[in-house]
C-alpha cells in the first residue's frame, strides 16, 4: 500500500452534512514526493468536510514542522508551518484542471485523495526567505562557521577590484582569465 493512500476520504459512503477527518504527515510522507525540497517533518492536518448531493466544501487547518535548507548559511533547520485553507470539490463527467481553491473529480472515483493538496499547502505556507531564528538575545541561530566563510563586498569595493584587475598588462598575451584571477586575489586579501 501507497504511504499516501491514508491521506485519501471515502466519501461516497458518507451521508449529506458535517464530518472531520485528522491526519498525520511524518517524513515518510514528505518523501513520497521525488523532487521535494522537504525530506523531514512533522504535523497534524484537521479536514472538516460539508457534503452536498453534488458538491463538497472542506476546510484544512495544518500545523507542523518541517526542516530546511536556511537561505543565508545552508546548514538544514525545523521551520514551524501553519495554514488554514477551503477547498471545493465539483464532480465533472469531463476532465478539467483543479487549481488552489476548486478540485475536480469524476462522479464515478470512489474516494478523495487530499495528498497532493496537504503537501502543496505545507510548501505554499513556507516563508520565501527560510533562515534560522533568532534567539533570546536577538543573535542568528545559523551556522557560524558558514557565515564566516561569506564576505560582503560594497559595490564601491567591488568596482575598484574590477577596475584593478581589468587594467591592461604589459604582457598582450596575457591568459584571458588573469582578470578573474586578480580578482580573486583582491577579495582574498581583503579578507
């Protein structure tokens, strides 16, 4: 059985009005997705489902934990997520494209599967920018030793290194890299 068939409702057996369904998402949920940027984490996912004769409405609140790549020093770290969302369901003989806030289905698909949209919700309620938090005194949590390794050069350094470095040599035979080169070595000395 597929890790993510749990993530699935049999709504045909369902009687019209009000239901809640709870699930768990864990890591082997997040690696069922091949091209996922999360591999680990954790959460709860809360569906509540209003069954009509030819429609559905759901509600997801989620919340949870998922670990990272922080933009800023690489180093992997848990971010919290939070998302509450509605999704509507519409039955089609026809196949049609769902987006974020309608689903299609076939009248005939005995069940619901949420999978999909569980994990497209998680990745959407992600920040753009992921970096570690701060602690209590307002200090980086990232790595240190990583950050350590970046210099930040001001565009007024960066022009007189590019300057220095593209002035022409005695030597017109020079390698056509030797700019990059002295340009390396200005940031190196820098340091």
């Amino acid at each position: 059985m597929s890790v993510l068939k749990k993530y699935t409702i049999p709504y045909k057996g369902l009687k019209v009005g009000s239901h809640t369904f709870e699930f768990e998402v864990d890591d082997r949920f997040f690696q069922a997705f091949e091209a996922s940027e999360i591999h680990r984490g954790h959460g709860r996912v809360k569906v509540g489902l209003e069954k009509q004769s030819r429609m559905m409405s759901l509600t997801f609140e989620m919340e949870g934990e998922v670990e990272v790549a922080c933009d800023r020093c690489l180093e992997e770290f848990m971010l919290p997520f939070t998302y509450q969302g509605t999704l509507q369901v519409r039955f089609s003989e026809t196949e049609q494209e769902s987006d974020g806030e309608i689903m299609w289905i076939s009248p005939n698909e005995p069940e619901l599967d949420l999978a999909q949209y569980i994990y497209e919700s998680i990745n959407l309620s992600l920040p753009y920018q992921r970096v570690h938090p701060t602690d209590a005194e307002g200090h980086s949590l990232c790595n240190p030793d990583m950050l350590s390794r970046f210099k930040i050069v001001s565009e007024e350094e960066f022009e007189q290194i590019v300057q220095q470095a593209s002035r022409p040599e005695q030597n017109a035979e020079e390698n056509p890299w030797s700019a990059l080169e002295k340009v390396k070595e200005e940031l190196e000395k820098n340091k």
